[in-house]
C-alpha cells in the first residue's frame, strides 16, 4: 500500500519516476528552471561547480540551470547520494529532474578548485561515505569534524550515546541490533552530527570562502538486498531518510544564511562500479609541467581583481589623456595660444 500511494503520489504532482537529481535547497539567485530536463550522472559535477561560481572545461548545455548574477554566489554546496531507491518522496523542494546515465561519479575537481582557489581561507571541504567507511577532510573541516563518527564501530558506539537519533526515531520495523538496520541508522546519526557541529561553530558559514559538502548514503541499498524493497523494514527507511534529508536541506540552508545550494541525488544502482584510489585529493598529477601541478597559469589571488582594474582604468585614463593632449596641440594656434611664438611679436615683446 505504502509503495502504490507513493507511486499515484508521483504520477499526479509530475514527479519524474526513475533516478533523479532534486534540488532541496537554493537562493533565489540559484535560478533552476521546472521541467523534465534529464541530466546525466558524469555532468553532476560541472554542476555543482557552475552553482558555486567556477568554471567549467566543457560548457553544460543542460536547461535546467540558468546563469546567474557574477559577484553572487552560494557560500556552500552540498550534495548527496542516496543509493538503492529511485526516488524519495520529499516534502518540498525546489526542483526535480531525471537522471540518465547513472555512472559513478565524484566532486574531487570541484574539490580541487575550492582549495585551490581559497587555500589561504582555509574552507571546509568534507566528503563522506559512512558505509565504505571513507572520509576526506580539507581546510577547517580537519577541526571541526574531526570527532565525527566514521567507522561502523565509532558510530554504533555513538547511537547509544546521549542525543542519539534513536531516541527521535520512530524506527517501528527497523531493529536496533540487526547489522543491516545499524547502517541505516548510523547514516542518518552521521546527518545528524554534522547539522549538530555546525550549529556549534556558526562562523564557520559566515567567512568569503564556499564549503563543500559531498555525502554517499547507502544503507537502503543495504536494506533492500537484506529484506526486499517490498519489505516494511526497507518502506519505513524510505520514509525515515526522506523527512531527515528535508530537516538536514533546512537546516543547513537556515545555517548558511540562506545561501547554500542542497541537491539529493537518488540512484538504485549505478551502472559501473565506482574505483576510487586511496589517496588525497591534493595528490598531484604527474603532468608535462613540474611548475603547475594543477595544470594551471597562476595561482589566484584575492587581490587579482584589484590590481587588475587598477592597471586597466589608469590605461584607459592615460590613453584619453594623450588622445585629448594630441587634439588640443594639433588644432593650437601658435600665434595665440603658444607663449613662446607670442614672444616673437616685437609689441608684446615692448609690453
């Protein structure tokens, strides 16, 4: 009954069926367009970076996302994927597209960029996969979540702490003892936690540099090759994760001053396993050029813009300076308007 409700749910508001990418959370200066404009999975990331005001290699010919103002951009990003359903049936959000070709993808280039860019700012760059019991921390991150919950062990240990979300939830079918139910949990008490940290270090949402927020979530999956996913155990997380995904979406969009982009990626299964290397995203390369491991010119510099009008509007006021100076002196009248021919005339020379 729960999945055919959720299924004429669907059917009558328009949602798309399928994988999909939901936009939870956006300023209004984030314009995203409604319709059923499908985006492939390999363009996620250039879309995450256009969102947060950078550059892309490739342009994203893709309706969905308008260009917006240029000196107004979000001061976080965050992203998750939720693996094993297809879609969740969230309360609000701003807009849902289709998702084609569902391949494995990361946010390490968009990494790249924000710590690149911002490295003296120091922002906050988390990638998180509790599952896979992987974490990535750059910049102020390493202080911040660095009591955060990574292995199944820690975070097992953590549900029964004081301020655990078993006592929020209502797990109803979900067990507090079996290993597929415990992953579940421990990722929903992993959202919990990093809303909890944040509000305890406010400034963090309030410096010049965006954050970026990339979480894997895959303990339907997990519950749905345990039980089914016409089980109860898998329909209640369902419904669990999508009232926690709208209450994190909020909160951290309230935590950033309303200036954060929230996405909620779904996919039941990618279509190529995800590879990824052991290592840290600022490894360099090896590329042609030892001098520019990032394969870039310079390093930016926040006072760039600064310099650079100067040099440009003292250019342009010297070259209108010699253009005016060069009119006045080839339309001069030498016998008025030069001292040095007046002096010639022998009156004003008596005078």
């Amino acid at each position: 009954r729960f999945i055919l409700a959720v299924l004429l749910t669907r059917l009558l508001t328009g949602e798309q069926l399928g994988d999909g990418l939901t936009i939870l959370q956006a300023p209004e200066y984030v314009s995203f367009q409604k319709g059923d404009w499908p985006i492939s999975g390999e363009k996620i990331p250039d879309m995450v970076a256009l969102t947060m005001g950078f550059s892309v290699q490739e342009d994203l010919s893709w309706p969905g996302l308008r260009a917006g103002p240029l000196f107004q951009r979000p001061r976080a990003n965050v992203l998750v994927v939720v693996r094993g359903v297809d879609s969740l049936a969230l309360p609000q959000s701003v807009a849902s597209y289709p998702l084609e070709n569902p391949v494995p993808f990361t946010l390490d280039s968009v990494a790249e960029m924000v710590h690149t860019l911002f490295a003296e700012d120091t922002p906050v760059v988390l990638q998180l996969a509790p599952s896979e019991e992987r974490l990535y921390m750059l910049g102020k991150a390493n202080a911040v979540f660095e009591d955060l919950p990574v292995t199944l062990q820690q975070i097992c240990a953590r549900l029964s702490q004081d301020g655990s979300v078993l006592a929020s939830l209502p797990l109803n079918s979900l067990s507090r003892n079996a290993e597929a139910d415990l992953l579940f949990l421990s990722e929903v008490q992993v959202l919990h936690d990093i809303t909890a940290l944040l509000q305890r270090h406010r400034h963090l949402a309030k410096d010049h540099s965006p954050d970026l927020y990339s979480l894997e979530l895959s303990g339907l999956e997990e519950l749905g090759r345990r039980y089914g996913q016409d089980s109860s155990q898998y329909q209640d997380a369902t419904a669990i994760l999508a009232n926690v995904l709208q209450k994190f979406g909020e909160d951290l969009f309230g935590l950033y001053g309303d200036s954060a982009v929230v996405e909620v990626v779904t996919v039941k299964n990618f279509e190529a396993p995800l590879t990824r290397k052991s290592r840290s995203i600022l490894e360099s390369k090896q590329i042609s050029n030892p001098g520019s491991p990032y394969n870039l010119a310079y390093k930016y510099n926040f006072e760039y813009a600064v310099i650079f009008n100067i040099v440009l509007w003292l250019m342009i006021i010297l070259a209108l300076a010699v253009v005016v100076i060069s009119y006045n002196l080839w339309n001069m009248d030498p016998g008025y308007d030069s001292i040095i021919y007046r002096m010639t005339n022998q009156k004003i020379r008596l005078d």
